[in-house]
C-alpha cells in the first residue's frame, strides 16, 4: 500500500513522536524497560489531560462551491503549452 510523504496523519504522528522524544526520551533516564515505559505513559496521561482539546469536524460531505475559474498566468499557459507538446 502507498502512502504519500505529505498526508495529513503522518504530519501528526511526527509532531507527536518529536514532543516525546524532547520531553521524555532526550531528557531522561531510565533505569530499565520498564521504567521507560511507564515515564512514556506518565507523560501521554498528562499530556491528554493538560493539553487535549477535542477536534470540532466541519466537513458537511458536499463538495466544495466554486466561484469563478481560476486564470492561469501566462507562464502556467506557456509551460502547459511545452507539457502537451512531450506528449
């Protein structure tokens, strides 16, 4: 399965394992596995209490209303023009 680089989700994960890093992993120190893993879920419980907001979704599920179609510059026509000479 392919999942693009740019996705939405995989933005979040990123942020979310760099908090933990800087705030738990880089920080600290451990004495086992264990311990590891409960300052991980110390710092996830806290982190949730603290500074979780719920998400308000507002996506309706109709697509979305367009205006005017957008002009393209001059440029964009030029090197579209060169795009569908290639092929």
């Amino acid at each position: 399965m392919y999942l693009p680089k740019h996705t939405s989700w995989l933005n979040q994960i990123e942020i979310v394992f760099g908090m933990i890093m800087r705030k738990v992993i880089r920080r600290g120190s451990f004495t086992s596995v264990a311990d590891l893993q409960e300052k991980l879920v110390r710092f996830i419980a806290y982190f949730n209490e603290v500074f979780a907001k719920p998400f308000r979704w507002t996506f309706t599920g109709r697509p979305l209303q367009t205006g005017e179609p957008k002009r393209t510059g001059k440029r964009r026509q030029r090197f579209q023009r060169i795009n569908d000479l290639r092929y």
